[in-house]
C-alpha cells in the first residue's frame, strides 16, 4: 500500500467518525428530525471499498448509508442539508438521512427496505453487461440481508449471468435489537454459505482498513477481468444504538463487555497508532488532518442550517416525469 | 393497417420498440420459450439476442429490484408475467422502489420500466390464477395502470408504456388475447391517461375497462336496437384516470354505471363512484351504480363460476334498472353458444 493510499483511507476513516459524532452531538436539537443511522464503529469498510472503487464505478446502500456515501465520495454538505430536511438536501428534503444519492460520484441510491437495493444493484451491472462497460456495481448491505428473499434472487441471478458485483456485507452482529443468535442458525457461517450459491465469498476483519482495502481491491480486480461476482463479510461493530445518537449499552440486549471488547478493535486509532508508529504520518500531519476535517464538517453544518426548508408545494412534485403535468398538484373531491 | 389479434398487437409493439431502441430489454418466466407467453413474445429472442430477451429464474421480486436497476443505468426493461397473481410476490420492488424511485429522491432520476401482467379468468383459473388487482397498483401513486380492451390500443399504449419515463403496470386480460382488431403499422402510440368514447349516447354514462369494455359493447349495441342510447367509455388506463372524459359525459347524462374487473370492494368502481358522486353531484339524476366482481375469489370448478362474472346480459339489466325503462337483455345470453367459462371456442385452456 502506498504512503498517499495509507493517508487518504485514515483521512476518509476520520471523516466519516467526525461527521457522525458531528451528527449525534447536534441530534437532539431536534432539527435533523429523521429516524438516523450512525456508522460510529463501522468506518473502516466504507472508506476502504469507497477508494478501492473508481470514480466510473456504482454503488448503493441500505438504511446505514452515511459511511457508504461518503466513502464513495457523495457530497458532504448535501447530505448533511437532507438529513435536515432542507431544500438543497441530495433528495431535496424529500428522502432524509435513509434516502441518500450523489450519482455524479456513482452514488446511485441507499434505500430504507432492508434488501430492497440488493437487486437495484444486480441490475446495475446487468446493465453494464449489456452495454459492455467495465464499470462494477458495489452493493453495500449488513448480515440481517443475507436472511432476505430478495438477497438470494439477487445472487443467483449475478451468479447465473457472471454480473461484475460486488457484494459487501458489514457483519455487525446485530439487526436492531436481535442478535444473530435469533436469525440465523448458530456455526453457519455468512461467507460459507454465500459461496454455496456458487458466488465466491471471502470473510475478514472489517475493522482493519488496510486489509479491507487489499481484499477488496483484489475482488475487484478479480470482478473486471470478467470473473463474476464477489461476496466480502467483514466483521465490526456499531457503537451507538441502531437509530439515533445515543450509546444503548444498558437497556439489556447485548453487554457493556461486549461493547468494551470491540472498542479495543477500534479501527481508527488502531490505523493511526501503525501510521505513527512507522512514520508514515507525522504528528504534525495528524493534527492538520483533524484541523482540515473539523473546519470542513463545521462548515457543512453550517450550510445545511442555513439553507432554507423546501416551499410546502414541491411536496407535490416529482412524482412522475411530467413537471406541470398530472399527479404534480394533489387532486381533490368537490372542487 | 391490418388485421391482428390483441396478442399479435402485443408482439408488434415489443417489436417495434426493440427496433428502435437497443436500450429497450424484455424477460420474464417463459418469454423465450416454445409458447411465448400466448404469442406475445415469439420471435423476440431471435430478432434481437439472448443479452436483451431473455427467460428468468422464478424469482419475480428481484428481477423486478434488477428491472429498476438495470432502468437507473439506461435501459429500458419490459417485465412479463403469466399471471398477474405471480407478480404479487414482487411489491416490494414496484412500491417501495420503482414506484418512489424519483420521488424520494428529489425527482432527478425515475424509473423506466413496463411490468405485463397477464389477467386470467374461466377455464377453473381459479383463486390464485385469476385476480383482477388493477386497484392495488392504481392506489400507489408513482405506478401507472394500463388496461387495453382492444388490438389497436394494446399495441398503442404498450409502445406508449414502454417509453415512458415511469413505471406502468400494463395489464393484459387473458379473454382479449384472441380478440381482433385493426392496428396501425409502426411506431404507433397512444397517449396514456386518456379514455376512448367509443359509442355516443344521452341516456347513460357507461364506464368499461379491459374486457369489461368487450362485454359492454355487446350490451350497448343491443339497447341500442332498443332505443336505449348510452355513452360508453373505454378507460384504457386506471391511473392516471380520465376524469375530464367521465365528468363530462356524466353532466351530459345524468346517470353512471361503471363496470369493473376486480372484486367490488376497493375497486376502480368505487373511487369512480366517489369522485363523480362529489364533482358531479348537481347534474345526477340517480344514484351512480356499478357492477363488478363479487367479493369472494374466482372459485375453479365450471359449476361454481356459472354467476360470477358480469356478462353483457347483467349490464344491459342493469342500465335498464337505472333508467326504469322495460328493457330486453336474454337473447345476449342465448346468442352464445360456447360454455360460460371460455370466452370463445379458441380457447380450450388450459391456461
């Protein structure tokens, strides 16, 4: 790995962490009013399958998507404006924090239905086939998608017609409140069960970026020369609650020592203790890293408060293709 | 122009849409094979490669989710299915998803994507092979409803349906496959969202759609012998509803009768109903009515079906009720000859 791909992946880590504790600090001033996903915890898959893919390549996502869309380079401000509600939101307020999309970066959508972009992102690189592009469709999910109807169509159809996907499943171990003790059956594993559909699957720590971004790279690799799809698991763990800002350790459905456990396997300060520890960042460096991040998400908040509110009218717009058309303006009895 | 069946006019629009658009594809369970999906896709895999026609793994609700992916990147993908009662299991990608697609996205992108169901009836279809839910698709707002009575506009709103820039539903009665028509040659399209008049008359409105209109012009032709003389218009679309050719017919009638294929409870029908009852309250000289579907499921045996769906003996009763003129309704009966269950001697099943 080069010193420059070292620093970016530490940089888009840092990013993503400060953006969500950004958000969850400022969350109970109760103007981002949406149910909230934060990726606290879970930084190091985003930032290293978003550099691992070109700009050209696609991806979507599920309700957990601020990390992905970040990674993959969505625009910050724009996502911050939407989670807020406001006019210049990337879904222009229509869509909140579980409707995110920046397609001029290959963004092409995160959707709230669990499984539901699964096959919204087969048929994007079905489309590729057709077209013959080289371009490859990242689909980003979580372990509770595997259980899914739609996962298990969408795999045997990339599988059956070789589709340049890539499959990323961030194992966090939990599904809202239920374990995967309470889904899935106990020692079948994700991966091995995955590359029983015949799609070749891979499982690895998900909170060590370095490794993240070597598989990955390799899958894609792999995915461009015309193998097929790919299926990544990667372990980690979300910090904060499912929805919302806050730490739910107490309420009883998994255990501080668990939490603590993982807290230790921090991906962050783990990348960064390497870094420093072979000079491949200086402390100088790590403090203008900080300074830059903090300065930019300031300024993004800053904007997404500013903007205005959507006019309560576009709430009737793009429905359908036609601006002034029918469905644009609610129609009603009597008038 | 030439004379086709309604499914022949089907296989001409895919044809033609295929030819000039290589972004337009066509799929779904049998499309390629032996039958073609009643005729509607023969020839299509031949013409234009396994990469644009292809048959699908049993697995509607993903290959749904890839018809709204594969439409994001460009395509134009037409989906098939044999039934309409299959396609249920495929709701989650139509309505979460193709539906709100560019709504819920600040309307920058939405989804081009044509989804044939096929509506089965007769020939012990049974509860699950025969159910009429246009009003499922039409209660979601971002989908449109299509529902051809005849051969000319099956293949003028399917070529319409496939190039719009949104999601349509375009449903197909199973009775109207062998139903012939003139159609226009090329590239011939029908505006969605409008209906047809198709006979002129002051003494009723008569709302039809989909094989409901066949059935309705049999009765309005014979009381038109009777000196009964009714409007009667073909929907061709349930969503978006023309409500401008209804209302309007209405305030020159006074009376409504609106005939529907589904269950009663929900329906089409209904909403018609409603809407006319409120905008047009003033010009109506008696209760609105309709005829529709009872609310139970098609039951399979021959013997159980013989009351269930509205014939042209039923509507022409019934308009005669409305206006309280004697009216004579049982030789539309006793003019057919096949059993109830078929809607000609072509169709000797089995599906």
């Amino acid at each position: 790995m080069t010193l420059d791909i070292s620093k970016q992946l530490l940089f888009q880590m840092k990013r993503i962490r400060f953006v969500e504790e950004e958000i969850a600090r400022r969350y109970p001033e109760g103007a981002m009013r949406c149910p909230t996903h934060l990726s606290v915890g879970q930084e190091a898959v985003a930032a290293a399958v978003g550099l691992a893919l070109k700009h050209k390549d696609m991806a979507v996502s599920g309700h957990r998507a601020h990390a992905h869309y970040l990674g993959k380079g969505g625009n910050l401000k724009a996502m911050l404006a939407e989670i807020y509600g406001k006019a210049t939101g990337c879904s222009h307020g229509k869509g909140g924090s579980m409707h995110l999309i920046d397609e001029s970066v290959g963004f092409m959508g995160s959707t709230a239905i669990v499984g539901g972009t699964v096959p919204v992102g087969v048929g994007l690189a079905y489309g590729m086939k057709v077209k013959k592009s080289d371009q490859v469709s990242c689909v980003f999910h979580g372990d509770a998608v595997v259980e899914t109807g739609a996962f298990f169509e969408s795999v045997n159809f990339a599988v059956l017609k070789k589709l340049p996907v890539l499959f990323v499943c961030e194992n966090n171990l939990y599904s809202v409140y239920s374990p995967l003790s309470v889904r899935q059956p106990e020692g079948r594993s994700i991966a091995a069960m995955v590359s029983g559909l015949g799609l070749p699957a891979y499982t690895g720590d998900g909170n060590d970026v370095a490794a993240v971004h070597a598989k990955v790279c390799e899958s894609i690799a792999e995915i461009r020369a015309g193998g097929g799809p790919r299926f990544v698991e990667f372990s980690t763990y979300r910090w904060l609650e499912h929805c919302g800002p806050s730490y739910d350790n107490h309420i009883g459905y998994r255990s501080e020592s668990e939490f603590l456990e993982w807290q230790a396997k921090e991906p962050i300060t783990r990348f960064e203790r390497v870094m420093l520890d072979n000079s491949t960042i200086t402390a100088a460096e790590l403090q203008l890293m900080n300074d830059n991040i903090a300065l930019e998400v300031e300024e993004a908040f800053t904007f997404a408060e500013a903007s205005p509110m959507p006019g309560p009218d576009s709430a009737y717009t793009g429905l359908y293709f036609e601006p002034s058309g029918f469905g644009s303006v609610p129609q009603s009895e009597g008038g | 122009m030439a004379i086709m069946t309604f499914a022949k006019a089907i296989n001409e629009a895919l044809t033609e849409a295929m030819t000039l658009d290589p972004d337009v594809i066509c799929y779904g369970l049998g499309v390629p094979d032996p039958k073609g999906v009643f005729g509607t896709t023969m020839g299509l895999q031949e013409k234009f490669g396994d990469d644009r026609v292809f048959d699908m793994p049993t697995s509607e609700n993903a290959m749904t989710g890839i018809g709204v992916g594969a439409s994001l990147y460009g395509l134009r993908p037409v989906i098939t299915h044999q039934r309409l009662d299959f396609a249920l299991l495929s709701m989650d990608q139509l309505v979460n998803n193709a539906a709100k697609w560019r709504f819920m996205f600040g309307g920058q992108r939405g989804v081009s994507l044509t989804v044939r169901m096929i509506l089965g009836r007769g020939w012990g279809q049974g509860p699950t092979h025969s159910q009429n839910l246009q009003a499922w698709f039409a209660h979601v707002p971002g989908l449109k409803v299509v529902m051809p009575a005849t051969s000319e506009d099956a293949k003028g709103l399917l070529l319409s349906s496939i190039f719009d820039p949104d999601p349509v539903i375009f449903l197909e009665h199973r009775w109207l496959h062998n139903l012939r028509g003139e159609v226009p040659d090329g590239d011939y399209r029908i505006p969605l969202g409008k209906a047809k008049l198709l006979r002129e008359g002051g003494d009723i409105t008569v709302v039809a759609m989909s094989y409901m209109t066949i059935e309705a012009l049999h009765a309005v032709d014979h009381l038109a012998e009777q000196g009964v003389n009714c409007d009667l218009i073909d929907l061709r679309c349930v969503r978006p509803l023309d409500w401008e050719a209804i209302e309007a017919s209405v305030n020159r009638t006074g009376r409504l009768l609106v005939l529907d294929t589904g269950n009663l409870t929900g329906s089409i029908s209904g909403e018609i109903v409603a809407r006319v009852t409120a905008n047009c309250w003033g010009a109506l000289k008696c209760a609105p009515q309709r005829l529709a579907m009872p609310d139970y499921p098609e039951a399979t045996s021959p013997s159980l079906t013989e009351g269930y769906h509205v014939r042209a003996e039923h509507i022409a009763e019934k308009i005669g009720k409305v206006l309280l003129r004697e009216v004579q309704f049982a030789s539309l009966s006793q003019q057919r000859k096949h059993p109830h269950d078929v809607p000609g001697d072509w169709f000797s099943g089995p599906f």
